[in-house]
C-alpha cells in the first residue's frame, strides 16, 4: 500500500483503483460540486505551498488539469478564438503548479492527463507525452499502462447539451481501467534500478 495524491480529481476516476486497493488516497479538487466524492479536500493546487506539507508524502502522484482551455471541442475560448483570428494562450497556472508539486515532492510515479489540444501547450512546462490512450494523453514517470486488447475507451456524459451541473465532471471522468491497470503495472512492473 501506498499513498496517492489525486490532485484536480473531479469525480475521482484516476485514484479509484488505488482506493479500492486500500491505498491512502487524497483528492485535491476546489469545485465545490465533487466535495461529496470520498477523500477530497476542498484545496485550490495552485495553493499548494499552503497545505502540502499537511499531507502524507505521496509514492504516487496523478493529475486531470482542467482540459476546457485546451480542448480541440466545439465549445470554449480556444475554438471560439482560432475560428475568429484571435491569439489565445490558456492558463498555465494550475499546469505549473500540478508540475511543480511532483518536483518538491518526488514520487516514485506521477501522471499529468489531459487532451490532445493540450500538447503543444504542456511540451514547454512538462516535456513530451508518454502514452495515449483514447482521448487521454498522459505525461509522466509511470509504467505503461497496458489495457486488455479487447478494450474499447468510452467517455462517459457524452450528453453535451445537458444541463447536468456535473456534466464536464462526467465527460473528464477518467475510466476505472485507467486507474486500474496503472495500479497494476506500479504493483508488477520493475525498473533497472530495482535491480541494481
């Protein structure tokens, strides 16, 4: 068992399995619509000066930004900009501060998910991504997560027109196979240094 730092965790998807597994999770989450999810502090991570130090040290370290600003999607300012000619640079402050909490901190392992529209953006603060899988591109120091070949990435919510509060909550929602088969490559997979 472990301790695992969620941090812009929405519904909680990505820390589920280490959850259920027993390990100390903690969600990180200031949307005052997912604070009924198990183990989220209601903590802005821009913040994190703050309160990290508060907290158990994580072995593992996983993270969902905000992806509105990024998305390639019909809906948000990044679209709206580039049909109208306009320059639009998101906001990189939660970003940097997701980066620099796994620099102060040092997991083992730690994952910055986000989308597509994301890459160009995130290749100056946090380099080049690592997997896809889906939708989901995943930066970071992790072992493969290795789905069974018969998988198939669905997103859950795909109602965009609902008026559902938590209807982006259920769109970012990362799959419990996700969460589950990163839990098992930490569990299984050794790195050359283990074995030095």
């Amino acid at each position: 068992m472990g301790v695992i730092w969620d941090l812009c965790s929405g519904l909680g998807g990505f820390s589920e399995a280490f959850a259920q597994a027993g390990w100390t999770v903690i969600r990180i989450d200031n949307s005052k619509l997912v604070q009924h999810v198990p183990f989220t502090l209601d903590l802005d991570v821009r913040q994190w000066a703050d309160w990290a130090d508060d907290l158990p040290k994580p072995d593992v370290i996983v993270a969902s930004p905000p992806c509105v600003e990024f998305s390639n999607g019909f809906h948000g300012p990044r679209p709206t900009a580039l049909r109208e000619g306009i320059h639009f640079e998101p906001d990189m402050s939660i970003v940097i501060a997701c980066r620099d909490i796994i620099e102060t901190f040092k997991p083992k392992y730690w994952v910055i998910e986000n989308v597509a529209g994301a890459i160009k953006f995130f290749q100056e603060e946090i380099g080049f991504w690592s997997q896809k899988i889906g939708p989901l591109f995943l930066w970071g120091n992790f072992p493969r997560i290795i789905l069974p070949p018969d998988y198939t990435y669905t997103k859950a919510g795909q109602d965009v027109w609902s008026t559902d509060p938590l209807r982006a909550n259920k769109k970012a929602y990362i799959p419990f196979e996700v969460s589950f088969h990163l839990l098992y490559g930490i569990k299984t997979q050794r790195t050359l240094e283990e074995y030095i």
